[in-house]
C-alpha cells in the first residue's frame, strides 16, 4: 500500500490532525571524530543512534524520500547535497502527510534552504533560537520553528492551533512546533514507531547538530521505553499565552537535558531531543551558527532564549 492510500485508510481518525522530501543526493567527505568537552547522564549505557556528524552521506540519508499524501497540493520537494564540509538541504515545505486544516488556508510553496556545517563547532556561549521563523528542518522538509506563535505566546496555549502532529500552516509556510504523534494518526512517524523507543531523527538544527525522539529506551534490552523531560520549568504561568520565554526558566539539573534542550550521548556526540514541554526543541542553540545557515521564504524574527 503507497503512503497516499495508507493515509487517506486512517482519514476518520484524523480529525484532529493536521499536515512535509525527494530522495536525497550527496557527495562523500571524511568522517570526523567529535570530541565533547563534558559528559552528559545517557538514559541507556549503549545505544545506536540514527544520526551522528561527521559523515556528510550519513547525515544526508536521514532525509525522507517522499510521496505525495495531498491530492490537492503540490507535491513536497525535498534535497540534501553535500558539498565539501557543509550539508545544503532544500524544500518547498509541503508536509508528506495527510493535511487536515486548523488554520485558515492550507500549506503553499515556501522555499526553505538550510546550509549546515558536516562537523559542528560547539559555540562558546549558546545563542538564542529564533523568535519566528525556522531554526531547523525535518526529515520530512518540513521546517522547524520554536515554542512561540505570533502573539509572542507558547503556541500550545492556542486550542486548537496545531494537529496531533504538532504542526500547522502558517501565514509564511507550514511548519511543525512540537512532536506529535497518536496512535492511527500518519504524522512525520508513526505512534508505533515511536513507541519502539529506537533512535528517530525529527531533523536537523541550524549549527548541524541533529534532532531526535525523545521516546528512548530505558535499559539497554529496551524493555521499557521513557520520555526524556526538559530542565526548563513554567515559572510564572500568567505569561504563558503572551510571553513564553519570561514564562520559562532553566533550572539546571532538573530534567534529563541542557539549556538547548539536548545532551552527549554515549558515543561521544552531542543532539537535541524533542520535549513534551517547553522547548519543545531547542531552547538555544548549543553550537555555532552561520549568519547565512538558513535561507528562503520563512526569515526568522530576532531571536530569544538565553541571553
């Protein structure tokens, strides 16, 4: 069964849900070591994750090859080139699943390109995602925004806003704030692949650093999966639907990742991992960022999070 009939069989569940890549092209460069300067609480002892840096084919691969699942739109388009030591990734940001509006309009054309570096450099200091606009693209083509909606508020304070997914189309494009995912419900991945608690990649951030599930498992046998927690609290609730990055502080130590929103693993590499409370993503940006890293329809406001 192609994705377009397997989604359009789950259409009754999809009430609530909400709808973005061609086979990806690359050229090989030299695998690189990563070499962190700390060490980070890995939930499981080993592991084998999804994707690392360093290998600009490897990192290319994660990128879906996708099919239409929207008779009624364009057809998602999606690339990943290597060129030397930096990744270029181009899409039209057309979801490649079955979209259901929550928002007036539906998703249109809004070309996205993201040039990240094949080895990332950890930043001296993190900087701050943007306020609107992409900060990274999903496997998908999809391009990733943060926890704030145009009010300035958390997007999750808009009922009804985003699908099951966690995305929606916007006034620029469509694009996703969270992951979502339910069981029958066809999103960037399925509940049970999710469930599994195997390493998924949701994309890739604007420094090269990738971003994964942050369903994993608990043990090295997998017998049990967890929900990796963020370390950022809802400190002042009455500017959760205006402001909230004041809404939030970081209080170290308190879930299982950084600042950013991610950790070292096992292996030595540092990655973001997606949260089912505020960031959401990322909370800054753990590595060095390209004044041109993203490029398109979707330029980002001025950025906020960690000064």
């Amino acid at each position: 069964m192609n994705r377009l009939a397997k989604t359009m069989a789950t259409a009754s569940v999809l009430v609530m849900a909400l709808a973005g890549c061609t086979t990806a092209s690359s050229t090989t460069t030299e695998t690189a070591e990563a070499t962190p300067e700390v060490t980070a609480t890995d939930t499981a002892s080993t592991a084998t994750f999804a994707a690392s840096t360093g290998d600009c084919d490897a990192m290319a691969a994660t990128f879906r090859d996708v099919e239409s699942a929207n008779a009624d739109l364009v057809d998602p388009e999606l690339t990943a080139v290597c060129d030397g030591d930096t990744l270029t990734i181009s899409s039209n940001s057309i979801p490649d699943y079955l979209y259901i509006a929550t928002t007036p309009g539906s998703p249109k054309v809004s070309e996205l390109t993201m040039t990240i570096p094949v080895t990332p450099t950890e930043a001296d200091e993190p900087s701050a995602v943007p306020y609107l606009g992409a900060l990274g693209v999903a496997v998908d083509g999809v391009p990733i925004y943060g926890p704030t909606e145009g009010t300035g508020g958390d997007v999750q304070s808009l009922e009804g806003a985003l699908s099951v997914c966690g995305s929606h189309s916007g006034p620029t494009d469509f694009h996703i704030h969270w992951f979502g995912y339910a069981d029958g419900v066809d999103c960037l991945y399925d509940a049970d692949e999710v469930e599994t608690g195997e390493s998924l990649v949701v994309g890739w951030a604007a420094d090269g650093y990738p971003i994964m599930s942050g369903v994993v498992c608990s043990d090295d046998e997998c017998n049990e999966t967890v929900q990796l927690t963020s370390s950022w609290e809802l400190t002042d609730e009455s500017q959760f639907a205006t402001d909230t990055w004041a809404a939030h502080s970081y209080v170290e130590g308190s879930g299982d990742l950084d600042e950013c929103n991610g950790r070292v693993d096992s292996d030595g590499q540092y990655r973001y991992y997606a949260t089912t409370t505020f960031p959401y993503f990322l909370g800054c940006y753990h590595g060095e960022v390209a004044d041109d890293a993203l490029g398109g329809n979707n330029a980002a406001a001025p950025g906020r999070g960690p000064a």
